[in-house]
C-alpha cells in the first residue's frame, strides 16, 4: 500500500516522520507529494524537469535534500489561468452575436484544432454559415448547444469474449 492510498491521519504521521530525516528517497517523494512511488520514478526517467536532479546519491540509489523537493512544484499540479482573465474573455465573448471557430473553442474551454474536429463529424455541431472562408454560428446556438465530450464516439466493438 502506497502513501496515496493510506488514511489521512497515517499520512500525517508519515509527513512528520520526513522532517527528521536528513535526504529523501523515492519512496519519502512519494508521501510528501501524495502519489505513488511508481510515478515519483516515472517523472525522473521520462519527464523532463518533472523532479529536480538529486542532490547525492546513497549506494547508487539517488536523494534528494527535502528542501529541493518543497521549492520545487508539484507534477500534475499545473498553474490554472486567472479566473478574471477567463471573465475578461467570455464578457468580450458575450458582446458578439456572431462567433468563429475561436471564439467557440474560448468558450468552451478547449483548442480550436477540436473545435475544427468537431466540425468535420456530421451532426456534432450544428451547421455553420460561411462568411468568406471562416465558418460562424450565431452566438445564441452555440451558448445553448450540448459540447460534444470525450469518448462520445464510443469507441471500437470490444470482442465477445463469453463465446
């Protein structure tokens, strides 16, 4: 069992047991960031600026200073744009009663090349009115339409494995 998988109050007692030690291993990463040790040595082997180098190493085995570690951002826990920034955009959004492939990916959260995707599936989003050669929809349509999710496809036929 994993740190990520104890209770929380052995979790804090294992948080308090890394404060006396003086080097942390793998394992002691693992605790302090609340993952699996697994994924500690998968951001060291192949992810790039994901742990820091270590500060020595003890029979072979790398450590880390613990103050290497809590200077250093946590993998997965990425810095989120402002919330006022996504305002500022959807407020800008709201003046236009017409919008483009970009102004449904902003609102939507997601990247124009999906917006661009969703598009080509028939019956995914709803017709576009061509202005020029840039596709365009009525601000009201989409504000009201179900985005499309992940997996809405539903993917490939598994097999029959009961036969």
């Amino acid at each position: 069992m994993s740190a990520a998988d104890k209770p929380d109050d052995e979790r804090a007692e294992l948080l308090e047991q890394l404060n006396t030690k003086p080097y942390w291993t793998y394992d002691d990463i693992a605790v302090y960031w609340d993952m699996k040790p697994k994924s500690v040595r998968t951001y060291r082997f192949t992810r790039a600026g994901f742990l820091p180098d270590p500060d020595d190493t003890i029979n072979r085995a790398p450590v880390w200073e613990p103050d290497t570690i809590r200077n250093h951002p946590r993998p997965g826990a990425q810095e989120q744009a402002p919330d006022t920034e996504r305002e500022r955009q959807l407020e800008e959004l709201n003046r236009k009663d017409t919008w483009t492939m970009q102004d449904v990916a902003t609102y939507w959260g997601i990247s124009v090349e999906s917006v661009r995707k969703y598009r080509i599936r028939p019956g995914v989003l709803p017709e576009a009115t061509m202005v020029s050669r840039t596709p365009t929809w009525p601000a009201d349509v989409i504000r009201n339409y179900q985005r499309p999710g992940r997996g809405a496809g539903g993917g490939r036929k598994r097999k029959d494995v009961s036969q």
